[in-house]
DNA sequence: AGGTGCACTGCAACGCGTTGCATAGGTAGC
DNA sequence: GCTACCTATGCAACGCGTTGCAGTGCACCT
C-alpha cells in the first residue's frame, strides 16, 4: 500500500486539486490513510511523471490557480494492479501502549490521566464518525456496490474507535482501583 | 513517542543485549510498537551516545560476542520526563480500508478474497494473544502494579483484534451479499 | 489599519522505518 | 557434505512522513 494507491481511489472518484485532495484526506479517506498537503503534492508529482494522472491548469480569480488532476489510462490499470495485489494486514501502533506498561516506571496517576485525555479524543472521533453514518448512511440495510463499500469502511473506523474507547473505560476503571 | 522509550521500558523491566532486545519486540512489547533489529541497533548506539544507557560488552564461546545494555540514571530520568508528557493519540491506518473503499473499481471479488485472508491473520494473532492471557494471567483480579499494566496492554491488543476479526465478519457477509 | 484565516502551490531538511547485504561460527536435518 | 537456521552485530541506501518555511491575494473581524 501507499499513497499514490489512496489518491487514486480518491480521484476516480471525482477530479480535484492537491489542495482539494488535502481537503478530503482530512475527511473521509484520510481517517483510514492519513496524509498531509505535502505528500500530496510530493507525490502527485511523481505520478504525473509515471503518467498516472494528467494534470489542466485552472486560473481562478481572486486565488491562486489550481491544477486539477484527473486519473488516465494507465493510473485506472495501475490501481486495477493494486487492488489485484495482496495487502500486508496492518499493525496495531500506538504509544499509549508502551506509557500503559511504562506505568509503574513513573507516576501511574499521570499515566491513568493521560489515558483519559486519550479516551476523550477517540470518542471524539466516534462521535463525528457517528454523524456521518446518521447524515450519508441513513439505511445502510440498502446500499450496494459503492456506496455499501464506503459505509463499510466508516463501520470499520466505528468499530475501531467504539473498541479503543472500551478499552480506555477497563484502564481507567482498574488503574482506579489499583491507585486507591 | 520514539522507539527510544519504548526500548527504555523494555530495559528498564530486564538488561540485555541489542540481539535479545529484537527479540523481545518480536513479542510481548512489539504487539503495540513493531522495531527490528536495525532500528534497535541503530537507536541503542544513539541513546548510548546520549547517556541513556551503558553496555558491558560480554564474551561467549560458540557464538558472538555480545553487548548487554543497562538504562542509566540519565535514562531512567529521561523515561519519567517522557511518561509525564502528553502524547498524542495514535490513528488507523490500514491499506485495506482504502482497498475496500476502492473495490468497485477493479474486481469485487477479489478483495472480498484480501478480506478473508486479513480476517485470518488477525484471528491468528488475537488467538496468540489469548494464549499469552491464558498462560500469565490466570487471575487477572488479583493483579497490581506492574503486572496489572501488562495484563492491560493485552487487553488493548484483545480488543483490537477482536474488533478487527468482528468488523471483517460483517464485510465478508456484506460483500457476498451484493454479489450474489 | 492590522491581524487572522482560507485557498493554492511548493522547497528543504530531517528522522523513522524498511530492505538488502555482510560477517562468522554453531547446530540440526537431509 | 550441503543447506538452512540461530545467535550476534552492523553498514548503506532508499522512501515515507513530518515540520518549518515561503509567497500571493481575498475575506472577515476588531
């Protein structure tokens, strides 16, 4: 996997800028793939060198031009590739983990705060993936092909958060106990 | 969060060599923060470079020599400085969503294939994980301190997996479903 | 009038993570 | 006798991800 294979997916989808591209990693895609401006950039560049994408400059008045990219031929046939390809399965990383073991080495009264700071922010996420499942998937019992593909994938960024909220509520309530 | 703290507790909780250090991220540590033996060896000679830890360099017969490393005070004060930090929440990232998301742009089929295949290897590990449970925590009640933090690790790699494995469960299902 | 934020592109530098390779003796199986 | 794997350390190179910075012009708030 890597970047160029996400951006792909995104601009078959639809047309767009590296800025625009940006935009959407922040949203949707990007909470699966994360990615900044500057990889974008980097490397959209390196694609439209190996002619994946073809790139048609937009003058705009009153901003900057943009270039918006579009996929040709050969980038469709090189995601077709990918996509054909296994995927090594992910790993879990995360440094929570390594301050939870850590714990007894410092002070387990910062560490049991630390993970409730963590917890607040995960259920953020939820919560905002929650939104968007009420707002886009309101029958989820319906939907086919692409669109059941991208609810599928908001289930699985669901789960995950629901989980590592779960865990952070077992933490706390033990590292309570073990404080007191 | 650097591999450098993770190596921190690692030696912290017992000395060792570079060579055993790998070793123990192959296991229990590395489940929630992957290293191989070059980043280790080239952070252990950086972190030596910085006072963190010292080694005794100690002779075998039949195998190499070996260097057994111990944290330092410098280390030990720069673990509590870095147990007492913030650390930023970690996000997902996993190639198989943004395949998922992409599936109806090359063959369906196949990646319903690439989902079954990931579903195994997660089962696989959360079975090791069980395992792990089922040897050092038979009791997970009576745990305290140190041992308690372990234990609660594992839980976190539990529960991520069994996540995983669950949300695979209903994409394989969905994904047959529309396209039968 | 000044500050902040947004839209848009990009460079430069650094560090982390990965891969391939090298060395070298010991053990185990075919 | 050959192959292969284990212990043990390390170099060299590459690419991905992050951070800081730069420039331009409009809109909005104070």
């Amino acid at each position: 996997m890597a970047l160029e294979h996400a951006i792909l997916v995104s601009l078959t989808e639809r047309a767009g800028s590296g800025y625009e591209l940006a935009r959407r990693f922040d949203r949707s895609i990007g909470y699966f793939w994360p990615a900044t401006h500057q990889q974008i950039y980097r490397v959209l560049r390196r694609m439209h060198d190996a002619g994946w994408v073809r790139h048609t400059e937009i003058a705009q008045d009153g901003r900057p031009d943009k270039k918006v990219y579009r996929v040709s031929a050969a980038g469709k046939a090189e995601l077709a590739r990918w996509l054909a390809e296994p995927e090594d399965p992910a790993v879990l990383r995360d440094g929570l983990g390594v301050k939870l073991r850590g714990a007894s080495l410092g002070d387990p009264g910062v560490v049991l705060t630390e993970v409730e700071r963590h917890r607040a922010e995960h259920a953020g996420r939820l919560a905002v993936y929650r939104g968007i499942q009420r707002r886009d998937f309101p029958e989820p019992a319906t939907l086919h092909g692409r669109d059941l593909h991208q609810h599928l994938v908001l289930r699985g960024g669901i789960r995950a958060e629901e989980s590592f909220v779960d865990w952070c509520d077992e933490v706390i309530d033990a590292l309570r106990k073990d404080l007191s």
